[in-house]
C-alpha cells in the first residue's frame, strides 16, 4: 500500500471522529440517563424522550398534563397513567 492509502485512512477518522462530537454537542441525550425518584411539581415545559407510535421513532415529547406528553414532531398524544 502507498502513503495515499494511510494519509486518506487518517483523514477519513479524524473526519468521522469530527462528525460524531459535533454530533453530541447539538443537544442530543443518551438514553441510558433516567433519575429515579423525581419529584416534579411543575410540569409545563418538561421534555422528555419517548417513542412515538405515529413517527415510529424516539422523539422528544412535552409535558402537557402530568404524565401526559405530546410529541413535538406529530402533536400525537403519549398518557403513560396508571388505569
């Protein structure tokens, strides 16, 4: 193999590595982060990600009603109440 080979290798990592931190900067969560025991008295403005049924993805979903979410792509709601 000749030094173009290794020079354009490095170059295509160092690109990749580039694209995934300012990835991570844009505000994107891991899913893996849950607080149990939240106590939350005021729940207008609260994001939360879910997945939608309707975009059959994980979205962030706004708190509209305690424990009643609404997806911020489709406006579908999300009740996760007890029945």
């Amino acid at each position: 193999m000749s030094w173009i080979s290794y020079i354009t290798g490095g170059m295509t990592v160092i690109l990749a590595y580039a694209f995934y931190v300012v990835g991570m900067e844009d505000g994107e969560e891991e899913l893996g982060e849950e607080e149990d025991n939240v106590v939350v008295n005021d729940f207008s403005g609260r994001y939360v990600t879910l997945s939608c049924q309707t975009c059959r993805k994980l979205k962030r979903h706004k708190e509209v009603e305690p424990n009643l979410f609404q997806c911020t792509k489709c406006k579908r709601h999300v009740d996760i109440r007890v029945s």
